[in-house]
C-alpha cells in the first residue's frame, strides 16, 4: 500500500491533492508542532494585482503547539473578509459558485481548531475532484520515535509498502531507515502545466479554488503532474 504523510493545509495548492490522488492512503500529520508564517493557516489567491495571501487567525500559546491544538482565533470576523476577497477577485470567474459551495461556512459551527478547519475543506475539494483515497490522521495512532523513526513507526502501524514524500524532505529524512525497514521510498514530482486563470500572467502557486474556479469539474484534468515520481529506495 502506498501511503502520504503532509501536516494539513489551507486550501492548498493543486500539488497537494495530486499528491493525495497518488497514494492509497493519506495521513494528516497533525499531532506535531505547529509552525508560524507557514502553510497551516493560510494560502495565496489571485488577484488583478498580482497574488495576495488569505490568513485564518490563530491562537498561538506555546512553541511546542501542536498542529491539531491550536486553536482558530474567533475575536476577529475573519470569515467575512475571506468571503469578500473571494468575491472579489473571483466572482467573474466561471465556477466561482462551485468555490462558494466547498468553502461552506468555513467552519463557523464545526471546527475549533485550523486542523480540523483544514481536514474538512480537504476532503471536501478531494471529493469534489473525485479523489478517492482513504484518509486518517496521525494522532489517531500511538507513535514513538523521533523525526524519521517516528515517521516509520507510523508507515509500519498502517501496513505501507511504499512511502510516497515530497521531495523537499530529501534534505532531512533517514533513508537507510526506509532500506532497514523494508519500506520503498518515492519523491513526488510536482510538474503542471498552465491552465485557464483570470489576470494576466499566470500563476501556479495558488490554492486550488483557483483552479476549480476556472474549471470547474475539469479540474481534475490539470491535477496530475507531466513527470512521473521519482524512486529513491525500491
């Protein structure tokens, strides 16, 4: 079974969900620290004037937060500027009514904390885009370890065969522990070509409502990266 492990996103870019379409199973890695100025609570969309970032507010209380303890700052109507950038800047789009329905209430009467924010609206665009992986989260389990040994004890728990990373991880990650541990290792390729997109020059690196705000349903038809993933360990 090939399994993924990322730390949950706001609304990501299409990388992440080619990403989750290319494994068996994936794991939100949600029980480790939680990290500032990252991906966790904010993502970039696209305006007239180049692309900008769109921020969920949170409560930070320690440096040793965990990613699914922390919780979405509420002091702030954060949802109704999110919903008027949305506005807009995409409401010429084609399928922005599609973007409007998976945003929902971005949470309002369901998620206290950015990971279940994030999980949510995941498996949401995941569906939409007919992904249909299986998906659990770390902290469903019991793991022991640190940095790559916690990270294998995690693969062996869920019975993978093949651990699909990012490629970025190359920089940190044990492989002689994937070799002992009998688990194959592969980098995912992240390679797109452009697609339909309102002002002007293109931009790739934006969430994926982007995408499906021009595409619609067709989306899925510009998640799958041109080069295949790359095996570092059989």
């Amino acid at each position: 079974m090939k399994v993924g492990v990322i730390q949950s996103c706001f609304i990501p870019w299409r990388g992440y969900f080619d990403f989750i379409r290319s494994v068996n199973l994936f794991v939100f890695y949600d029980d480790v620290q939680y990290s500032k100025n990252g991906w966790r609570n904010r993502n970039r969309i696209k305006t007239p004037d180049g692309s900008r970032w769109i921020t969920v507010p949170v409560r930070r209380r320690s440096l040793s937060q965990r990613i699914c303890d922390t919780e979405i700052d509420e002091s702030s109507d954060w949802r109704s500027d999110h919903f008027r950038l949305w506005s807009e800047n995409y409401s010429m789009a084609p399928h922005f009514n599609d973007v409007l329905a998976l945003l929902g209430d971005l949470g309002r009467e369901t998620a206290t904390t950015i990971s279940e924010l994030n999980i949510s609206l995941t498996k949401a665009i995941a569906g939409y885009l007919g992904i249909e992986t299986q998906f659990m989260l770390s902290s469903e389990l019991h793991l022991t370890g640190t940095k790559t040994d916690r990270l294998i004890d995690l693969l062996i728990q869920v019975g993978t065969t093949t651990y699909l990373s990012g490629p970025s991880a190359d920089s940190y990650l044990d492989k002689d522990a994937f070799h002992r541990s009998g688990i194959g290792l592969m980098y995912k390729s992240y390679d797109y070509a452009p697609y339909p997109q309102q002002w002007g020059k293109f931009e790739g690196a934006v969430s994926i409502l982007d995408l499906i705000a021009n595409c619609g349903h067709g989306a899925k038809n510009h998640i799958r990266s041109q080069t295949p993933d790359v095996i570092i360990a059989p």
